[in-house]
C-alpha cells in the first residue's frame, strides 16, 4: 500500500468506525469497542480490523454522516432477491471518479468513442454502471456514441464507420450480450482501433462459461489480441480495469486483499483462491471498508483476479445487523 493511501485510508477508518452507524453497530457486535478502533494506525492493523459484509447494504442505508442521497443505485440480482442499494452524496462526484479510474490505464475518456452493449442493465432504474457509461457518452464528442439495447446490426454499423476512420473506440458489454452479439456476427471482424472491454454478467444462461472460453469466443470473433474487462459494482465507487486475462489492476483509490473463506475475521494467503476483502477510498460517505461475497486470487502488487462467488453463502457476522 502507498503511504499516502495507507494515510487516507487509516483517516477513513477513524472517521467511518465512529460515524458510519451501520459499521458501528458490526464493529461494536463483533467486539472492536471505539477504543479498540483508535489503536488502528497502520497498514497492518487495518488488515485486522473486521470489514462490514457488503450485505448489509441490501437491509439498511449504509451512510457516514448525515445527508439527504440524491439517488440510489441499486444491484440488479435475480428474481426474489434482495437487491443492494448505495447511498449517492453527489452524482457528480461519482461520476468524476470513474472517469479518473478510467484515464489512469487509458487516458481520457473524450479520445474514445463509447459503444455501450447493456441489456438488463438499461432495463432498470438504479444501475451505476450505466449511469458511468452515459457520463462517458456524454463525454465524447462522436455520432455514433451510444446505446444499443439488442440491435446488433446498428451497433455493427457504427463500429464499421469508426473502424474505418481510424477512431479509438471501446465496445463496453455485459458478458453475455457480447456473446450474443459474436455469435449473431455474419463473418469475423478484425479491429485495429477498437478495445471490447467485459463487464462480466452471465444471467440468463444455463452453463457458465470459463472466463478463458468467453475470452477465447470474443477475441476470435472480433480479430484482438486482448478482451479488456471492467471490474464494479454497485457497494463500490471505484472501478478496476483488466487489460488482459482478467487480471485487474486497482487503481490508487482501490484496495484488495485476501480474506480466509472460512474465516472472516483471518487474512487469506495470495496467489492461491481466497474471498476478498476491499478498501475503496471513494466510498467516503458510505464504508470504504467491505468484506466482498467475491472469490479470487490476489497478488502482492496488488493485481488481483475475481473467480466466481461464494455459492448462495451469506458472509458469516451478517446476520449480527438482522433487525
């Protein structure tokens, strides 16, 4: 961790663990009384400090201080679920981060033109990852800049003109809807100027494919040499980008490590699968400090990949905020 985020985020902790009344409630049921909280003062205490499980924002409003939310944005989960919802103090600041998470692997978000491939996304209210990608439609100066819900033919279209052009471009896709679109493509493309970038997202299908298979299908399909993929969700305001093999690299707001599956309270090793724990420094207004349903592998220089999640498992401490 830079020292300079080992600072922010150790302010962060003193800050949220005495006004964040959800994180106080866990941390006080879990035993870290606010003395024990004040000790925190490094990188190696924060690794012990419990983290909240990211499912509490689906039962209260996880929120630091006091403020009226502008909006709330909300998972999608599947019929029957409990979506989660996240507090917004300011659309605008959300917005300018995800562009700063963007620009840091890719640089600005107006030298691209942005070809958004949502469904299921754009069929409800609440999603943040839509909102980010109009804010970069909106950002970008070309025509055919936008959303297409199932036309693939347009979408084609417009990626066929600014091919030909020369222009920089990033296809932005669920997962599924990019499958879908490469297996309706009447003949394989070869692109030189475009980035097909997953967000991950499989509903609807029956069998799983391995991320390897789904980046083998793409790359034959659109002739790169690379899938890029977007890592975010709705608890978190920071993105992490892959640019190749779903490996992701956080950008300086972003902070992840291994969590024992078994154990929520106990570090997990690197480099072999473990769950995840994360610090996002741009969730200042809600809890920076979050124990993800998330399994991956995490490396010491920080990249980390995600492998899947734990199967219908509530991270155990949960039901401590039941009520």
């Amino acid at each position: 961790m830079h020292p300079e985020t080992e600072r922010a985020a150790v302010a962060l902790f003193q800050h949220q663990s005495e006004h964040c009344a959800v994180y106080r409630t866990y941390l006080d049921s879990v035993g870290w009384d606010r003395d024990r909280c004040a000790q925190v003062a490094s990188e190696s205490s924060l690794q012990e400090v419990p983290f909240l499980p990211v499912e509490a924002f689906k039962s209260r409003v996880v929120q630091t201080g006091s403020y009226e939310p502008v909006q709330f944005f909300t998972s999608s989960g599947t019929t029957g679920q409990v979506p989660s919802r996240h507090a917004v103090e300011s659309l605008e600041a959300y917005r300018a981060h995800a562009r700063q998470c963007f620009e840091w692997k890719y640089g600005p978000v107006e030298e691209y033109a942005w070809l958004c491939l949502l469904p299921g996304y754009l069929e409800r209210t609440g999603s943040s990852l839509v909102d980010m990608a109009h804010s970069f439609v909106e950002a970008s100066p070309h025509t055919e800049n936008g959303f297409f819900l199932n036309d693939y033919l347009s979408l084609l279209q417009a990626l066929t003109a600014l091919e030909k052009r020369g222009q920089k471009t990033v296809v932005l896709g669920v997962t599924f809807a990019l499958l879908d679109w490469a297996e309706w493509m009447p003949f394989p493309l070869q692109l030189k100027h475009t980035l097909i970038m997953e967000t991950g997202g499989m509903k609807g299908r029956r069998v799983e494919p391995t991320r390897t298979q789904v980046h083998h299908a793409l790359k034959e399909a659109f002739g790169v040499p690379q899938i890029h993929s977007e890592y975010g969700m709705t608890e978190l305001f920071s993105q992490a980008y892959a640019l190749q093999d779903g490996l992701y690299q956080p950008p300086p707001s972003l902070v992840v490590w291994p969590r024992d599956p078994e154990d929520p309270f106990s570090p997990g090793p690197y480099r072999r699968t473990a769950a995840l724990n994360v610090i996002d420094l741009a969730n200042v207004h809600s809890c920076a400090f979050l124990a993800l349903q998330d399994l991956g592998r995490v490396y010491e220089d920080g990249v980390f990949e995600v492998l899947g999640r734990f199967d219908a498992a509530e991270v155990r401490g949960c039901s401590l905020l039941a009520g």
